[in-house]
C-alpha cells in the first residue's frame, strides 16, 4: 500500500486548499478511504471518511461545512477541499486506506496571515 498526499501549503485564513491522495498497491475502489491531520504537540485526529463508492461521508465536528472529501475511483485518488480555512486547521495532513496500517508522509498545512 502506498498512500503520496500532496497540494498543502502557506493560506491565509479565510482561504481554500484542495488536497490529493494518490493511493497504489490495493483495489482502491473497494475501501473506505480517510484524512487525519496532526498538529505540533497534538495527537492525530480524523478529519473526514468517505465510503468505498463516495456515497457516505462523515466529518469531525471543527470541520463540517467548510471541508468535502471526495475520491476518483477511477484515478485511484481522494481528494479533501479545505475552505474557510482557519489558523487551527494549520497540521500535516495524512490520508489513510480502511483496514490498512499504512500512512503516507503527510502534506503541511499552515493556515496564517
């Protein structure tokens, strides 16, 4: 399993940011697929899920309204589009395959003025 997230960077707040998981080594349409983030000195929280078709999603309480998983099954890849971004959205962001240990190296968001 290989999970290469990317498309974080330096926002200000206010802002938007479209993240992307390219995943390979598994049928990818066949998992639920999820994003994490981790903030300095923070535990890794879940952030957003989408089901194996993209029919169901769930999101953390902090986020819902400004973020909206998607997937492309067909390209292998999940997407996380990040609006109204706030300076505690600022994490290195991870996605994550259902049932799967593995973790990508993460992409850096800094939300700051």
């Amino acid at each position: 399993v290989q999970l290469v997230e990317s498309g974080g960077g330096l926002v200000q707040p206010g802002g938007s940011l479209r993240l992307s998981c390219a995943a390979s080594g598994f049928t990818f349409s066949g998992y639920g697929m999820s994003w994490y983030r981790q903030a300095p000195g923070k535990e890794r929280e879940l952030v957003a899920t989408i089901s194996s078709t993209g029919r169901t999603t769930t999101y953390a309480h902090s986020v819902k309204g400004r973020f909206t998983i998607s997937r492309d099954n067909a390209k292998n890849t999940v997407y996380l589009e990040m609006n109204s971004l706030k300076p505690e959205d600022t994490a290195v962001y991870y996605c994550k395959a259902a049932t799967f240990p593995s973790w990508g190296q993460g992409t850096q968001v800094t939300v700051s003025s």
